[in-house]
C-alpha cells in the first residue's frame, strides 16, 4: 500500500508547464504560430501608377509591416538607420577600440561548441533520474552574476551606483 501510495503521488507531480516551456523554444503544437502571422498595413493610393517599383518575387511590399522601423520612428529615429550596411561612420573609433586585441570570425560557433561540451560535461551523472529534475540552475549557477553582490562591493568602495537599486 505504501509503494502504491508513493507512486500515485509521483505520478501526480509534473514539472511547471511555464518553466519548461522558457527553455524550449520548439513550437510543439500543431496549430499555427501566433506571433509569426502579422496583418499587413494599410492599402494606400499611390500618387501615380507608373511611379510604382517593380514587384520583387520573395522581397518585400509597402505593406508590409516593419516593427523595428516604427520603433525607431516612434522614439524619434530616422528609418534610414535600419538599412545602413556596415559600421556608421560615427561609430568607427569605437569599433577600431573594440577590435583592438583582434577579431575571431567564428565566435558564434566556437561559442556555441563550448557550451554543448559544458553542458555534457555537467549531465554526464544526472542522466538517470526518478523524477524530473530542472537542471539549469544547477549547470549554469556558477556562470551567473550577482547584481546586488556587485553593486554592494562598489557601494563599499565608495563608488556611486545611481542606477543601480537602492540599498536593502
């Protein structure tokens, strides 16, 4: 009676749907994705026809919605900024301080290697399990920083942190 007991007390604990579902970025369902459907703006009359682009297969219309445009816009930035290619011109001595020490081209990849070797290295004894266990925190815990630990030994030192929260 006792076994069975546990084991319908078991089988009634599940993981949190909401915290599972942070880390999975896989559309499990089989309906459509919510957020990838966007109404398309406003038809507007166009002052001539003959002023018109020419359509481009697969390229995009003036229809078409363009969030991040309509921020900048909104917060009273230039649309044009979105489409600059490379680095802007007051930008540069930024960049040339940046990539002072050198620049490795596939960071991303080299970054993204290391991390699966990281989390390998961390499951290799948590694989067998009775009951199912969120092991993100316990992988990550010493990679993650502490905000108020750091904004307290500032503090101390006696730099100011105005943007920082107040003291506790």
């Amino acid at each position: 009676m006792l076994l069975i007991s546990v084991l319908a007390l078991a089988a009634c604990s599940g993981t949190p749907e909401g915290v599972t579902q942070l880390r999975s970025f896989k559309n499990s369902s089989d309906g459509p994705e919510e957020f990838a459907i966007l109404p398309g703006k406003e038809l507007q009359q166009p002052e001539s026809y003959a002023s018109l682009p020419t359509p481009t297969p697969g390229g995009s219309n003036r229809t078409d919605q363009t969030p991040n445009a309509d921020a900048v816009a909104a917060l009273g930035g230039s649309r044009a900024t979105l489409a600059q290619q490379g680095v802007p011109s007051d930008e540069g001595q930024l960049v040339a301080h940046a990539t002072r020490n050198g620049v490795q081209p596939d960071i991303r990849q080299t970054l993204a290697q290391e991390d699966q070797d990281f989390r390998k290295r961390k499951q290799r004894f948590t694989k067998i399990r009775l009951f199912h266990v969120d092991r993100y925190y316990q992988a990550y815990g010493d990679e993650s920083l502490n905000g108020r630990g750091t904004a307290w030994q500032w503090r101390t030192a006696g730099a100011e942190t105005p943007t920082s929260p107040p003291a506790e």
